[in-house]
C-alpha cells in the first residue's frame, strides 16, 4: 500500500530508561551534564579476567520473576503513553535478547517446568507490554541486533503513513546478559576502560542495556 498524500506523523509521547536515568527529564539532564552510565558491572557474578566496566542501568528496580528486558521495555512505555487515555492501534518492538536474563537464571538453578520459561521469546517482549497496556491491535518484534529499534520506528512510520493505523507505539528495549557480557567479550570487542568514541586510543565498545519507547500519531490525510 502506497502512502497516503499529506499523511504528517508527530511524535506525541517519550519515554526511557537506560544508564543515564530512569526517566526522560534525568536522561536529557545526564546527557546536559556530561555524566557517564559506565561503572563496574553489578547485575551478575564476573569471573576472573572478565571485568570490563558496562553501563547498566542501576536506578532500574524490576520485578524478579520478570525478565529485565520485559520490565524495561514496559517502563519505557508507560512513561511514553504518561497523561493520554489512549491504547495504541499497534505496538511494535525492537529486541535481540528477549527475556535471556532470567533464562540464564533458572538453567542455573535446574528449572525443568516449561513454563518458568514463557518469557523466554524475543516476542514476548512486546506481547507482554501490549497485554499490560490493554492493546490488543497488531503486535510486532523486530529483531535485528543493533539495528531493530529503528526498524521498528520505520516500521511504525509505514504504517502510518498508509492509512493502516493513527496511534503506534514503537521503540525497543535490551538488558544486559552474560550472553551479550561474554559474547561481545570473546569477540575482543569489549575496551576495558569502557567507551572512548573519537579517542584515537580507544580499544573497543561497551556493552550496555536500557529501552525507549515513542508514541508516534498520524495526522489526517490532505484531499
């Protein structure tokens, strides 16, 4: 379906979590005040020769019987949605590790009941926000690594802009895993000072989590 002429999307709602606050107004005010989110990891137990500093988002408190990513990414959302009687027409997210973080807890600990793992799926993800948020329009997980935050928006704006929905809410949320944590680091992607962007002795990344969510909303089409 081909756009429809004059179709204007607007960005009506924001919300985030990440290292840098728990809200929008601590983010943009970290941001303004040139405050770093990387510091020694605390979600997980390190083992030696594996202490790269990480950028979790500590002022997070999730529930422990929910995968963190799930309770980031619905967080980000509220905040998003925060003073609009509104249920969006469609909720589309953007992850790669799903609800990985409590999987790696319970095969720690033994657990064999299929259903402790019902958040395991990337899909979970959005499906459990859109039940928490009463939406029960079109549900889509986009995962593409790095870049399926932004495939989601995309994804979102199409949809928008043909007609196919007014209200979306779209984004995506991460958190961090040993999968991510060891992963990035037997790749020797990981710089053990943590993030240096431009620094010509930089030596790596730095893995992180957090989750944000824009509402976006459709204007009415032009004749």
């Amino acid at each position: 379906m081909s756009a429809l002429k004059g179709i204007r999307v607007f960005i009506t709602g924001m919300g985030i979590v990440s290292p840098l606050g728990s809200n929008v107004r601590e983010n943009f005010d970290s941001l303004k005040n040139n405050r770093s989110g990387i510091k020694p990891l605390g979600l997980f137990p390190l083992s030696e020769g594996n202490r790269h500093p990480a950028a979790e988002a500590t002022g997070f408190q999730g529930d422990p019987d929910l995968p963190r990513t799930h309770g980031l990414a619905l967080a980000a959302a509220r905040e998003a949605l925060a003073g609009k009687d509104i249920i969006p027409d469609a909720l589309i997210m953007g992850t790669t590790t799903g609800g990985m973080a409590l999987t790696e807890e319970l095969l720690k600990k033994g657990e064999k009941k299929p259903d402790a793992y019902r958040y395991h799926s990337t899909s979970s993800v959005a499906e459990y926000c859109a039940a928490a948020l009463g939406c029960s329009g079109l549900i889509i997980t986009v995962a593409n690594a790095c870049s399926s935050g932004t495939a989601a928006i995309k994804l979102a704006l199409e949809l928008l802009r043909t007609g196919q929905a007014r209200r979306v809410l779209a984004g995506g949320a991460d958190s961090l895993c040993r999968l991510t944590y060891y992963g990035f680091n037997s790749l020797q992607l990981l710089d053990p000072e943590g993030a240096r962007p431009l620094d010509r002795s930089r030596l790596g990344m730095t893995v992180a989590e957090g989750s944000a969510m824009i509402l976006l909303e459709a204007s009415e089409a032009v004749p």
